[in-house]
C-alpha cells in the first residue's frame, strides 16, 4: 500500500488530536458577536468559620488563620498539598476522617505538635502521607 493513501488519514487522526478545549480566563476571552463557551476555575469556598478553604470534595486547601493551635474540622477528608505551607503554627488536630497528608502540607510552619484522633470511637482513616508534609517544621 501506496503511503500517499496514509496521509489523509494521518492528517485527520492529527488534526483530531491537536483540536481540544482550552479553557480561557474571562479577563482574556473576547467576541461580542460570537457566542463563546468559556471556562473559568471557580476559587474553593472557604469554610463556615473563614479560616480553612475546603473545597466541595472536603479537601482543605488552605489556611488564612492565625491560630498558633490549629484543629481542622471533623469531615474533611484530605490535607491538600502545601495547604498550610508558611502558616505560623505551634501545633494541629487532625480529626479521624483525613486519609491524606499531601506533599508539603506543612512546609515551613514551625509546627511543634501533631495529635492524630484515632480512638474506639473515631478509628483513623489516614492512608497517606505525601513527602516532605512536616518538613522544615520543629518537630521532633
């Protein structure tokens, strides 16, 4: 077979991998007069008390408190990567229902104490821990 009958299909199998969706911040999308599809990530929603970004999955992606003791709400599910990165802290809760500790999660913190809840009652649930999750803090 002739590799000139393989070229329009290559093109096409090219050109179908090449067209995908590209999500545009709405500060850059333009086009009055062309209905555009835009797709802009929604921030996660902080929680109930302010302090904790936990997102619709119960990952806790953040901290802006400025507790020194910090005790992360029952139900969140996962401490996201570097979610309290640079938070000054001296130590932190962590309630049975965290099954992950991301990467980094608390780089730089100066964290001295860590209490994990894992009783009859509330058994722990933590499965991972990500690297460096407590390093560059002050526990021993």
């Amino acid at each position: 077979m002739s590799h000139r009958k393989f070229l329009p299909l290559a093109l096409a199998v090219a050109g179908t991998l090449f067209i995908t969706t590209v999500s545009v911040p709405a500060a850059f999308a333009t086009g009055t007069d062309v209905a555009t599809q835009r797709s802009v990530p929604q921030p996660a929603e902080a929680s109930a008390d302010g302090d904790f970004i936990i997102n619709e999955k119960g990952v806790l992606t953040g901290y802006r408190g400025k507790d020194k003791d910090v005790v992360i709400p029952d139900g969140v599910t996962e401490i996201g990567r570097r979610a309290f990165m640079d938070a000054q802290m001296d130590s932190v809760w962590i309630p049975a229902s965290i099954k992950v500790i991301g990467e980094e999660a608390f780089f730089f913190t100066g964290l001295k104490i860590v209490t994990f809840q894992d009783d009859d009652a509330h058994p722990s649930q933590l499965t991972w821990v990500g690297i460096q999750s407590f390093s560059h803090t002050s526990l021993e």
